[in-house]
C-alpha cells in the first residue's frame, strides 16, 4: 500500500492530483521531486550543527578531566570538534582518546605519516572531509611527502595495495576473504607484513567509523566553510527517508488544507511523549517475558533473518572532490540480505567472537592495542547512567544490546543467544532508518534524520546513540578482517 500520495499502489512517481501533495505517513513532511541540490555547511555556531552549543559547552565545563585528556592524548594540540561533543560522556571519551593516540603516535608497525595518510583514504570512502583536513595536516606535520597529496597515483604502490581492502572493509566487510589477505602479504618489494597490516585495518576500521559519528553528530568544520570543501552534491528524491526502513511499506495520505501543518505540529508533540511511555513498557514487558520462557533456537534464528531483511534500504550513491585519495567510488554498501540475490553464509558470533578470537590476534601482531580497543568497547557497552529523557531508575540494557546488535545485524552477524524479536519491539522506524544510514551511508545523515527519533530524549542520550553505532560498527568490520586473517594463518 502506497503511503506517499493517492497514486496506485507502487507508484510513488504519479504526479498528485490539483491541491493534493504527496505527505509521508510518519514524519509528516512533503517529499521533494528529484533533482540535485546543493547543500551549504551548517551556519550554526560551536562543534555540532545537531546539538545546542550551550548544551555541550555546559558538559566541557563541568568536567574539568576533559581538558586534561586533550593534554595527554590529543594528536592535534587542540580541543578539536569531535573531543567537544564526546566529552558529553567523559569517560568513554578517555578510552576513545588513549586508543586514538596509540593507533598513531606510539610505537607500532607503521611509519607515522602512513598512519595519517591511511586515515585520509578511510575518510574519503564517506567523503568525510572533516576527517581529511584534519589528517592532512597531521600527515605533513609527520613528515609526510606533500605531493602524496596530490592523489593515489602519487604514492607508494604499498600504500595503494590498501585500496581493495578499505573499499570492502568500509561498505562490504563480508566479501574479505583469506585471498585479499595473502595478496598483501605475498612475499615482494610491495608485501605487508602480518603486523603491518593489522595496524593499517585497525586505522581503517576505525576512521570509517569516526565518519559515522561526525556526519551523526553533525559535527561542524574546524575550518572557515570556505575553504574546506563543505558544499557537496547530493540526490533529494520524491520519497521520503522514512520509507527507507523495514520493509518499504506505504500508507497513502494528503494534504489539503494549511491548518493540517499546525494540527501535526500539535500530534507530534503528544506523540512524542507517548512514545517514551510505550517503549519504557515495551522494556519492562521484554525483561518480564525473558524472566518467564525463552524463545527456541529456530524461532530466534527466524527472527533474525527477518531483521536482517528488513534493515534493507536503497539509495543511490555520489561522489566528491575527495575521490583523489580512493579508487572506485561508486562502490558502496549493499545489503547483506538483498531480496532475490543469492543467500550469503551469516556470520555465526560464536564462531568467532572478539573476546576468544579477534582479540588474541589482534594484541599478539599489534600488541596492546587489544586491550585499548576492548576497554573501548566495553566502555560504550555498558556506559549507563541509569535514566532515559526525564525518567531516573531505568535499566536500559535491553535498549543499548539492542542497538549494538542491530548493526551487527546489517552487517550479517548473528548471534544465537539474542531474540531479534526485540529489536523489532524497541527500534521505532525512524530510529532504524537513523542507524542505517549513519552506519552505512553516514554522509548522507542530516539534521532532520537526527531530529526525528526519540525526539523526548536528551542530546546527551542521543551522542551516545552515535558512540554505540560507531563502536559496533568498527568492531564488525575487525571481525571479518581478522577472521580472514586467522583463515591466512591456518
């Protein structure tokens, strides 16, 4: 059933009717035909155009820990952007910076500026200029050679091999196999070590997920806009982005008169609030029926694959002026669970997890970074404060396990002792089309997407929303990369 306008069903191109304009059911706004636009960088002032400037220059100055973090970990001198509005959650932020400083400036396989210059060519895979400027001045602070700049064709053919394993790592982890390893490592002038490139997917794991969480927090340039490529391209089409989560159903609606905007701004308003209320009773209802009975094995594995189906979205890529530093740009994500294709294997955690495989290797070829990252992990894992919007005394790990595993779920990743059926129950639609796009189309986030999710909860709730995608995000892309790594070793 066609939710956008009164056109038959599966036509949302049919042109609306006199004094009728095409309405999404959910959000309420009009569609726009599609065209391409140009979209400026945000005008707002301080270090996220999403989140109030008092709100998070409030956090900075209550916490004085912030400041001395900066001190001790920060690569660029400064409390840049990005340290601005994770500091909202102080002690993650310490894991994140300690984990940061040592991928790049203690001792480690690489030399630093292929550290920098490695985090340039993750960032180009989200256009993510915010994470290129800022590395292109830490790479030639580093001594790196300034023409390398210039473009892939002019550095070190080691460098380039990289270019296959950050395109899948960054939008198809699940297509690495033990072969893209062996082709890196094979002995030659051009081979990586085992070490060596181990320290280079780590870096590119994690500046593909620190894209995620600068395009989903909005963070603003550090840079006057003028001179930092902040206007891109993009596509605005005819549907909305609310159509774009689960299974694309459509309910039709119209506009007729122009009281109805008001009336909705009203609605919304009630909605919001009922909203809170039923997802709070929704979690207390999941923890009561798992204290009753358990789900079977086959029943959760359903569930799965039905999640996994209806994380599904489409939508069409573009490029930028960043494409010097990345071969291929019209390769992007693509669902693990197309409709119609041929079925991929899941990826079954508990045949290798990070805790017993991925780990172990990563500390004994890069060692100790397997500490700092699972501290990382962890931290974001368990991070609670007990509370959700203005309720206290709430128990919100169903809510954060959820999150994590939904992403691992759009990535392929299962795992047998969850029920999917709970991701279904507390993910709102808007909030799942909001995770997947900032996990796998993160440039294409925008402030009405940030906005339209548990608008009653607090910004500080919603950065560490952003934290916990970026951090499941990274840890799934190590674990393909490490799992084909072990299957090269065995």
């Amino acid at each position: 059933m066609n939710r956008l306008g009164s056109g038959p069903v599966g036509s949302a191109t049919a042109a609306p009717a006199a004094g009728q304009y095409r309405v999404c059911g959910i959000c309420r706004k009009v569609p726009r035909q599609e065209k391409r636009v140009q979209v400026s960088p945000p005008l707002t002032r301080g270090p996220s155009a999403f989140i109030p400037e008092n709100e998070v220059m409030q956090a900075n100055g209550l916490d004085e820990r912030t400041n001395l973090l900066v001190e001790e970990y920060s690569t660029s001198g400064r409390l840049d952007n990005i340290t601005q509005v994770m500091s909202i959650h102080t002690q993650y932020l310490e894991s994140f910076l300690r984990s940061q400083f040592y991928m790049l400036r203690m001792d480690g396989p690489l030399p630093l500026p292929y550290r920098h210059y490695i985090a340039i060519m993750a960032a180009a895979r989200h256009q993510c200029s915010y994470l290129i400027n800022m590395h292109v001045d830490e790479f030639l602070k580093t001594g790196g050679i300034a023409e390398w700049l210039n473009g892939l064709e002019y550095i070190p053919q080691r460098l380039k091999n990289l270019n296959e394993i950050n395109k899948l790592l960054a939008h198809r982890p699940w297509l690495i196999t033990k072969e893209h390893i062996q082709k890196l490592v094979k002995t030659g002038e051009n081979n990586w070590s085992l070490p060596e490139l181990v320290h280079a997917v780590v870096l590119l794991a994690h500046y593909h997920a620190l894209a995620s969480f600068v395009f989903g927090s909005g963070i603003n340039p550090e840079r006057d806009p003028d001179t930092s490529n902040g206007v891109r391209l993009i596509a605005v089409n005819n549907f909305c982005v609310c159509d774009l989560a689960n299974d694309n159903n459509i309910e039709n609606a119209s506009l007729t008169s122009s009281n109805f905007g008001n009336v909705m701004v009203f609605l919304q308003i009630a909605d919001s609030l009922s909203e809170l209320e039923a997802l709070m009773e929704r979690m207390k209802r999941l923890q009561e029926d798992k204290e009753d009975e358990e789900a079977s094995q086959e029943e959760m594995a359903t569930r799965f694959e039905k999640e996994k189906k209806e994380s599904l979205l489409v939508i069409s890529g573009v490029s930028t002026d960043v494409s010097r530093y990345i071969e291929d740009p019209g390769f992007g994500y693509k669902d693990f669970a197309r409709r119609g294709e041929d079925h991929l294997p899941t990826f079954r955690a508990q045949d290798y997890t990070w805790e017993n495989h991925g780990f172990s290797l990563v500390n004994r070829l890069y060692s100790d970074i397997g500490h700092l990252l699972d501290e990382k992990f962890r931290m974001v894992y368990n991070l609670t404060y007990n509370t959700m919007a203005t309720h206290e005394d709430v128990d919100t790990t169903t809510l954060r396990r959820a999150l994590f595993n939904y992403v691992h779920c759009m990535y392929g990743i299962r795992y047998d002792d969850y029920d999917y059926g709970e991701v279904n129950q507390l993910l709102e639609r808007s909030l799942k089309v909001y995770i997947k796009t900032v996990t796998c189309y993160p440039e294409r986030t925008t402030k009405r997407m940030y906005d339209s999710y548990w608008r009653q909860f607090k910004h500080s709730e919603k950065v560490h929303v952003n934290l916990l995608l970026m951090e499941a995000r990274m840890q799934a892309e190590l674990l393909y990369a490490l799992r084909a790594i072990t299957r090269h070793l065995t």
